[in-house]
C-alpha cells in the first residue's frame, strides 16, 4: 500500500493541476471569443447606422446640390462612409467577400469630399456629377436595404453574430463562403450590378496597386509581434498584461493581430495590428472606459507629443484636434528642412481622465513616409503672398509637402489668412506659382477641422 501510495497521491494533484489548467484556459478561450464576437456585433450594427445616414444625406445632395452652404452635407457623407468602410473592414470577411462594396464605400466618400470642396470655393456640379450622385444614392438605398434585412434576421434569431464569424472561418479554410458570409457575398455580387465610378480620386481603380512605403523589409515573427506591442502600448505596467497574437490583418498593411489582456480582469482590453514587415505598430485601441475629464487639451496634446518621441516619431506638429468620448483626437505630421510632411500623419486619441494614449494610428504615415529630396522654392515667400486675395489677413506661411486627389505629391507655400471672419488654408504651389488647393478651418464646439 505505501509503496504505490505516494505516486498515486502525486498523480492525482498532478491531474487535478492540468485539469485546472485546462479549465482556465477554456474560459479564457470563452472570454476571448465572446469579446470578440461583441466587437464585430459593435461593428455590424455601426455598419448599418452609417449606410443609413449615408442614404439620408445623399438624398438631400439631390435636393440642394450645388449650393455652397450644403458643403457640410457632402462633407458628413465622407465621414459616414469612412466610418462604414472601417466598420466593414473590421469584420471577419475577406475582400473576396466585401470587395466591391467596399470600393463603394470608399469612392462614395472621396467623391463627396472633392464635391464639398468643389462648391465650397463656389463651383457648381456639372450633370454629369449629379448624374453620379444619383446613382451613388440608389447604390446606397440598396446596400441599406439589404443590411437591414440581415439584421432583421439577426433580430428573429434566423442568424446570428458568431455564425458570421464560423463561416468566416470556413470561408478562409475552404475558400468557398457559408452563412452569414454567404450574406455578406450576396449583398457584394448586387453592388456589382452599379457602375463604378469615373474619376481620378485617391480610390480609383489604379491606385489600388499602391504599397507601403515606410514599413522596412525586415519579416517580423509572432513572438516578435508580441513583444513590439507589449513594448510600444502606453500602459502603467506592463507586466499586468498578457500579450497573444489573435490572427493576422487583412489591411493594406498586412500583420499579426495582437491582443494585450489584462491579467487583473480590471482594465480594458487592447487590440493592436504589428506589420509583418518591419515590425512597425499599424494602430492599436484600448477599449478600457475613460472617466470624467481632469486632463487639459494642451496637457493631453504634450503626453501625445511625447508619447511620439519616445517611440521615435522625432519633430512632428499638431495639425488640429477634436474631443469625443472623453477623449482628445489628435493629428499629427513631421517636419523635414522646415517643410510640414501633410502625407505622413499619425493619429493619436488620449483620455482625459489620466492623459493615457488609448489609440493609435499610423497607417496615413506608414503608406506614405519616405526618404524626400525637398527642392529649392522657384518662388519667394512674397511672391506666393501675392497669389492670395489682397483682402485676406495673413497670418501665418510656411513651406509643406502636400498630397494630391491623384495620390501623388505638391511642394506648396501654405498660406493661412482670414477673411469675412473665416480662416483659410491657400497652397500656392512654390514651383510654379499655381494654386494647388484651398481648405477652410472649421472650429467646432468639440475641436477644428478643416474641409
């Protein structure tokens, strides 16, 4: 008996420990699936709100196009449709599955943002572009259509989230789709029915091909991924989070999908995409709830710009912010040789409760950041002065590098002045003396923008 007895007592605790084991990381595996599946329920329902308010707003552009005053609408149609594309996006479908809609949604928006700035320097829309806001408004009534008609079987019980995201899965194993992928395909292969658009905007067809340009060569492993984002996430200590990769991305910059999961179950989960070339932080989120405002804009503007620098992100400026959820939205961009680098922005969100960086977003600064000869001006400073309104106030003129509607590149003068009580952006190109680009500064109660 006290031969056998002792190995026997041993064997028991050591089942009873990997029984444990295996219990826990069960629930984990629950918790995570369930965190998941809330956010892509978050996204599906943000989704549909956004494509309504996309149909609403394109049926008012037919009512009052044209007129400079309804600019806003055409500008709130963009952001809808970026919001849209970024909810799609964040689902577990392949572009196989959403591709064409997507592209909708994309070229929907860059088509009313040129279309605000159009009339907001006083140009009317031609009937051929009202032509097109037609049949941006039908491709938008149809989407919403059949959006709601998916969520009305969500609703019946017919369909639900995590089906959604099983047959996802099946999709990416088996290449073919089932169940709500199969939705999702159906809704895809009706927007291949509309005509896509014809205009040179930074979402046409020939500017799909575009690459990266600022991630490195260097291939980056998961452990690696792992450790960039445990490294480069602003947390009080993070030894209290556990790093895991939960996928890869299917963005323009490919990646590893790393989760940081706090150990205590107090603080909020984040979410970060780590390119597979380079190792460089894509954007990462944190979902935990930020409190009440103690935290000042220009506080939180300092924590961000040196939340920057110690990352390696030298020399750059803030542009404008806004303020949601108690939290401050800042946009940043470089500068070389004095020149303002507008392609290679960096966003950043910081909570007002403790100045902590909750998101952030590199992905304007990683398609675009080069190594850039900046040319001599062929023009003075004076000289581009002289190409703006005689009555404008000028306030301020400095040298940047600027991006085009064709997704190429202008070395401007931008020259910010005030005129009738409003604030303007003249870019006078600093080559050739011609006017690139006009932009109006719109201080809200929440932040500026421009437009």
């Amino acid at each position: 008996m006290k031969r056998w007895g002792l190995p026997a007592l041993i064997g028991l605790l050591i089942l009873a420990a990997v029984s444990f084991w295996g219990f826990k990381e069960y629930q984990n595996k629950v918790a995570l699936e369930n965190y998941i599946n809330s956010r892509y329920q978050m996204s599906f329902y943000n989704l549909i709100n956004r494509v309504q308010n996309m149909e609403v707003l394109l049926g008012k552009t037919l009512a009052v196009a044209g007129d400079p005053d309804n600019a806003l609408i055409f500008s709130e149609i963009w952001l809808q449709a970026e919001g849209a594309r970024e909810n799609i996006t964040q689902l577990p479908l392949t572009s196989g599955i959403v591709g064409r809609t997507t592209k909708f949604l994309a070229q929907s928006g860059d088509f009313a943002r040129v279309g605000a700035k159009k009339i907001t320097s006083g140009q009317a829309l031609t009937d051929e572009e009202f032509s097109t806001l037609n049949s941006l408004y039908r491709q938008a009534a149809q989407l919403n259509k059949d959006l709601h008609d998916m969520e009305r079987q969500v609703a019946d019980g017919r369909l639900s989230i995590t089906e959604i995201v099983q047959s996802a899965r099946h999709e990416l194993d088996k290449g073919t789709p089932a169940g709500g992928a199969n939705n999702f395909q159906g809704i895809d292969q009706q927007m291949q029915g509309f005509p896509t658009l014809i205009y040179d905007g930074p979402f046409s067809d020939h500017l799909d091909k575009v690459t990266p340009v600022g991630l490195g060569d260097e291939p980056t492993s998961a452990d690696e991924a792992r450790n960039i984002a445990r490294k480069f996430v602003d947390i009080p200590d993070d030894e209290s989070y556990r790093a895991q990769v939960s996928g890869r991305s299917k963005e323009k910059i490919s990646g590893y999908l790393v989760e940081l999961i706090p150990r205590n179950g107090e603080a909020g989960r984040i979410v970060g995409n780590i390119s597979d070339k380079g190792g460089q932080m894509v954007w990462y989120m944190d979902s935990r709830n930020v409190g009440k405002p103690k935290v000042s804009i220009e506080e939180a503007k300092e924590k961000a710009l040196s939340f920057l620098e110690s990352r390696g992100y030298k020399n750059t400026i803030n542009i404008y912010h806004q303020t949601q959820d108690n939290k401050a939205i800042f946009n940043f961009i470089p500068q070389k040789q004095g020149v303002v680098l507008y392609p290679d922005q960096l966003k950043l969100s910081v909570a007002l409760d403790n100045g902590q960086v909750v998101g952030f977003d590199a992905r304007g600064y990683l398609m675009a950041h080069k190594e850039r000869d900046i040319p001599a001006p062929q023009i003075s400073d004076q000289e581009a002065r002289e190409k703006v309104n005689k009555r404008m106030d000028i306030t301020r003129t400095r040298l940047a590098i600027i991006p085009t509607d064709d997704g190429k590149e202008r070395f401007s003068y931008e020259i910010m002045g005030n005129i009738n009580g409003e604030t303007y952006l003249v870019y006078v190109n600093a080559i050739t003396g011609k006017t690139d680009n006009v932009l109006k500064i719109i201080e809200q109660k929440n932040g500026i923008l421009t437009m």
